[in-house]
C-alpha cells in the first residue's frame, strides 16, 4: 500500500526512535553485563568478546552480517521494508559504537541489566516494527518466516531463533548464569515487542445473550456505531431457540457497552473475549506486510 507523506515520516521518525532505542539498552544494560539479546547484535557481542579485537566493534560487525540478509530480505519482501530496515540497521548499528564510547559503564546488578535490557529493546525493537521495517539480522528472518506463519506472534518467533544464542553467551562467558539471564532479557523484550506491535489493537468480542436482542443490537449499532451479527442458538435444558449477539467493541466502549445491554436487559448473559486483532469496518484494514 503507497503510503501518503506524513505517514512516510512518521514511520521514519518511529525507525529513528526505535532503533536508537534498541541501541541505546543494549550498551546500557546488556553489554556490560555479558548479557546477550539474541540476533546478529547478540552474534556480534560474542566475536568481539572473543576476538578482543581493537578494530572490530559490534556496530561494525553487525552491519557486515547483515548486508547479505538484506538483499534476500529485498527479494522477498519489497522496496519498502528493505529500506526501512537498512535504515534502522545503520541507526543501530552506529548506535552501538556510539553509546560504548559516550555512555559511563555503570556496574549493576545482573538481574537489573536483563530485565530493564530486556524491557527497553523490546520496545524498540517493537516500535520498529510498527513502522513496518527491522533492525536487520534475526528480525529479518523473522519477519520472513511470518508471512508463512501468520498466527504465530512475532516476538515468539524472535524468541526460538535467539535462545541458541542465550546458550552461546553463557558458553563463550564460561558463566552458565549469563545464559539464564539473557533467557530472561529475551523473553522480556518479546513480551514487550507483541504489547508494542499488538497491544494498540487490542479489541473485545462480546457475545451476549438475551430475549431483547433487537433492541440491543439497534442500541449497539446506534449508539456505539458497532455491528452486530445475529447467531443461531439453543438452550441445553430447555432446547429454547436463542439469538446470540455477536460484536467487536473497542476498548474504550466496553463500559458503555455493559451500561447498554444492562439498562435494556438487566437479565442478560454477556461473555466478553480478548481480541488480538480484529480487521475490518471500523477497525483496521488488512495489509499483507502487516505483522
């Protein structure tokens, strides 16, 4: 979908912040704490630590494992998403570097570092993806394997991919508590990266049931401005024919929506559901990039 300007810089400022903020966790908290947050940044740690080279940064050696992934990622994503990430990707990346050499090493406990590391990456990495591009390395095959597995949540995708690297850290640190901790760090940040990614859409799906259902349904759709779809029922004791009312509410209606169906029918029976995403009139539009 062609984007319009303002939305082409909002989502380059939300590249910007993201990736920045990713950078930002990583040399504050993990990095000096040996703590790894999976990926090509958590791949790049583990050389640098081990190599001791003076050359070698892990912005620079970043950088150099992404290239080849971007060019596949360009082949079967599009235009857009291959620039979007190589721009996040050199953000990071310079970020890394830059952070390591302006930032005071503060000393902290481990467990500190893994779960505000964990809780900041995420939310950059999330914020990220929002703007529909990566910070290159695991998030492009993450993004990758998504258009194939489109009901598994992204974070847990990052999550599987980066939990050999968890395992690599506390090998190459000879500290078996540095894997623990950065198990931690991951699972935090991709909680944070589907809050982030999802969380704004989350909806509620409220099923309720009623003698007076033409009523609530007419209220539901003038007042709310929701639709509603009408669904065939039956009591089990009774074997009483029942209409069901089904409609997708936001949030923000859930209150009123309570208030409605009581005030008409103080004896109706509502179920309300969690709704991940709901896609359609009212709600957001399905795009195929979106996550």
């Amino acid at each position: 979908m062609k984007q319009t300007k303002s939305e082409l810089i909002r989502n380059i400022l939300m590249i910007f912040f993201g990736s920045t903020l990713f950078a930002l966790g990583f040399d504050l908290f993990l990095e000096p704490s040996g703590i790894s947050c999976g990926g090509v940044s958590g791949i790049a740690m583990l050389v640098v630590y081990t190599t001791q080279s003076k050359w070698l940064t892990v912005g620079l050696l970043s950088a150099m494992i992404n290239i080849p992934l971007f060019f596949f990622g360009y082949k079967q994503i599009g235009k857009y998403f291959f620039f979007g990430s190589m721009f996040g990707m050199l953000i990071s990346s310079i970020g890394f570097d830059l952070f390591a050499k302006i930032l005071p090493v503060v000393t902290m406990d481990p467990l500190v570092a893994a779960i505000f590391g964990g809780i900041t990456i995420g939310v950059g990495l999330g914020v990220v993806f929002l703007a529909g591009a990566s910070t290159g390395g695991a998030d492009i095959v993450a993004r990758l394997l998504k258009l194939k597995l489109r009901n598994f949540p992204i974070g847990k995708l990052m999550l599987c991919m980066d939990l050999a690297i968890a395992v690599a850290t506390g090998v190459v640190y000879r500290q078996f508590t540095n894997t623990l901790y950065s198990i931690v760090t991951l699972y935090l940040s991709s909680i944070m990266l589907d809050k982030v990614v999802y969380g704004f859409d989350y909806a509620k799906v409220a099923l309720i049931i009623s003698d007076k259902y033409e009523e609530i349904a007419a209220a539901i759709d003038a007042r709310l401005d929701r639709g509603v779809t009408l669904l065939q029922g039956q009591g089990f004791y009774k074997r009483n024919d029942k209409y069901v009312l089904l409609s997708a509410v936001k949030r923000k209606q859930l209150a009123q929506l309570k208030e409605l169906v009581m005030t008409i029918d103080p004896a109706a029976f509502i179920i309300l559901q969690d709704a991940q995403q709901v896609l359609g009139d009212g709600f957001k539009r399905y795009d195929r990039f979106e996550l």
